[in-house]
C-alpha cells in the first residue's frame, strides 16, 4: 500500500465537511490519509538601514525592505520605537570601531546580498509577539525593553531578538521614550565616567572639579546633571557659535548652582583672570571626547596626580601631550569605552547599570533632553543628510530614527 501524506493548509481544515469529503475521496483510492495542520506563519515587512561595505556614511548607507519571520523560540519581535544615532555608530560604519555588526544573511529577500549589515547599538522596543519558550510571566506584548548587548542592529522598523540580549525597563511616568532610547550608551557612558574616576571621600577629591570637553553633546550634558546630583563642581568647554549664550545658560540651568561654569575653548585660552580663578578651583577630573590641540589646554587645569579619561575623539586628531605636564603634574591618560567594559560582563551587571539610572530619572535627578530631534525615516537621504550635520559637529542635536 501507498502511503502519502497530505499537507492541508489552516484556512481549508476550518472547513469539516470539505476535511470529511477529502478524506473519502483518499480512501475510495486505497490511500491511508494523515492530515497535518500547519499553521501560516505571520511575517512582518521591516524598513531596515543597512550597509553592505564601510565607507562614508553618507555613501555607503541603504534603505531596504526585507521579510521578518516569526519570532525563534526564546526570541521577542520587536517594535523599534527610537533608535539613537550616536558617534560610534558612524565609526562603526567607517569601519574604525572595534565592535562590529554580524553580517545578516537571514534576511528573507536580501539573500543576494551578503554580506548585509543593519548599524544601531541601542534604541527602544517596544514587544510585539512572544516566541515559544518565552515566560508570559516575565515577558508580555506592550513592554519596553531596551539592547543588553552591543551591535545588535536598532536602525530598523522590526527586530527579533533573545531575550537574553535585552532588558526589560520598568515603565514610570517619569521615563519618556527619548530618555528609554538614550539611556544604555549616553546616560550610562556618563554614569560610569563619574563613578569609575571620581572616588568620593578622598582627599584628592575634596571640593572637587570636574573639566570636560564636548559639554553640549548627550554625554556632556548628562555628566553635568550627574554633577549636580553629586554635588560635583563642573566645567565644561564647547565652541563659538551664534547663540552661544542661550547655549551656556541652558547648560548651567542643568548643573549645581554656582559650582557650574561653561566657557568656549577661545575663553579659556584668552582670558587671563578665567584662567586665574580656574586655577584656583581643585580640578580633579578631566573628561576627553574630542582631542586634538583643545585637549592639551584643557589639561593645563588639571591638578597634579590627576586623570584625564578619554571616550571619544571627534577631531579624528591626536592629543598633543606636553612633557612637563607628565613629569612635573604627574597626570595620567586613560581611556573608557562603555562597550568593551561590559562586554565580558554578564547581563545582570548592565540590569543593574540601567536600574540605577531609572532612579536618578524617577527621582527627577536626570531631566529630559531638550536637543532631541525625532527624525521620521523615508528614505534613505533623510539618514545621509542628518549623519553629515552630526558629523559636521555644529547641529547641537540629538537625533533619533524612527522608522
């Protein structure tokens, strides 16, 4: 006897008296029938930057559509809400980042075009769909959650993620969504700058300054709340412009009453009775996201047995270090990257990292960013032209995708 199987489609077994009539039909034929149900899978059209080789991110970059399938077991579908860009993202597009996207080569509709890469290291999803496996106690459709892990590919409409690679925010009404988009990379690359370097209770420490660098940037001005929030003195250094007074007073109104100074680099290199007073202040702390000439001023303020961190160089220039500096102060340059200090790290450790940062945010310590700009993306044009005004460095924006 032969023996097929026949596979019917969900829509047709609703039907029992066509089911019935198929299954006479098979036996008058001598066929033992078996009857499977499958279930038709429901799949999601994902608008999707993405880049097949480094270059320029205003060359290199794609608007593309591709086919998201049903969440994997232990995976969560994703609605991406906000997804940040921030300068590592375009260095990791130039290719001059350590921490690289996998290329995607699951992507249903973009098989002929391997490699394909998706950039974005943090953003805000919000849960659309549980995969089997996933725990409805711990997990349901409406929650936020935020990247756990580096480069997993946030520039997109749609993302199927393990839930071991994401965290689970706790909703308040005190967390808008710009600062659930920003909080992984920026407010916690702040976080741990102060924490890591600044050691309370110290004497080096006492009545102690901070100097930073780039203090209008996300990362800049969270220091400065953080500051405020730890009764930190704070000095931060931005450029000429225009409005540069509405800039300076929106960025004072953020930190500690009177211990909070903001100068343009031209200022600081000019004004001898600044460059007294600030001399006078025990400024214990520098912070570096720029480099370049600027920076080698900038540590001229630092008292001697002081550390210079630096987490950034958007001058793509090198830092000018003045011998005496190192003999006579005895300063010390160190670097931070958030990415890599977590990297061995297991989940729980950045859980922990997000949820100090929730109480500083529910606790009013840590205020909305008023620079943000929702940038709805249509095109790919609309992401070439906002990435060359953020890599042009004079926008004073914070911009966030969203698809």
């Amino acid at each position: 006897m032969i023996e097929r199987s026949i596979q019917y489609r969900s829509v047709p077994l609703l039907h029992p008296g066509r089911a019935r009539q198929q299954v006479s039909d098979a036996s008058r034929c001598g066929r033992r029938l078996r009857l499977y149900h499958v279930s038709q899978p429901t799949r999601t059209v994902v608008k999707a930057i993405t880049y097949t080789q480094n270059g320029d991110p205003t060359e290199v970059l794609r608007y593309t559509s591709y086919t998201l399938p049903d969440p994997l077991p232990n995976e969560l579908r994703l609605r991406m809400r906000l997804s940040p860009l921030n300068p590592a993202d375009i260095n990791t597009i130039q290719g001059r980042y350590p921490f690289k996207p996998k290329p995607r080569t699951d992507l249903m509709g973009l098989e002929n075009q391997s490699p394909v890469y998706i950039p974005g290291n943090e953003g805000l999803g919000v849960v659309e769909q549980l995969g089997s496996g996933v725990d409805p106690g711990l997990w349901q459709v409406g929650d936020w959650v935020i990247t756990g892990k580096p480069q997993l590919g946030t520039w997109q409409s749609h993302a199927n993620l393990n839930v071991e690679d994401v965290i689970k925010l706790q909703r308040s009404k005190q967390l808008t969504d710009i600062q659930a988009a920003t909080m992984a990379v920026n407010l916690a690359t702040g976080f741990r700058l102060i924490k890591d370097s600044y050691h309370f209770g110290e004497p080096h420490f006492k009545d102690g300054w901070i100097i930073q660098n780039g203090a209008n940037s996300s990362v800049g001005q969270f220091v400065i709340q953080l500051c405020k929030a730890w009764d930190i003195g704070c000095i931060g250094l931005i450029r000429d412009r225009p409005d540069i007074e509405t800039v300076r007073n929106d960025l004072i109104k953020l930190g500690p009453i009177n211990k909070t100074k903001i100068l343009t680099y031209k200022e600081l290199e000019s004004d001898t009775a600044l460059r007294s007073q600030l001399k006078s202040l025990n400024i214990c702390l520098g912070f570096n996201c720029v480099s370049g000439s600027t920076t080698s001023e900038l540590m001229k303020f630092l008292r001697p047995n002081s550390s210079l961190i630096t987490y950034g160089g958007m001058s793509m220039k090198p830092i000018p270090v003045p011998t005496s500096l190192l003999i006579f102060k005895n300063l010390q340059l160190k670097g931070f990257m958030l990415t890599q200090s977590l990297a061995k790290q297991p989940l729980v450790t950045k859980a922990n990292l997000i949820s100090d940062l929730l109480k500083l945010i529910e606790t009013g310590q840590i205020s909305a960013q008023t620079n943000a700009q929702i940038v709805k993306v249509e095109s790919v044009e609309t992401v070439r032209d906002i990435i060359g005004k953020a890599m042009a460095g004079n926008s004073g924006k914070k911009y966030l995708f969203q698809f």
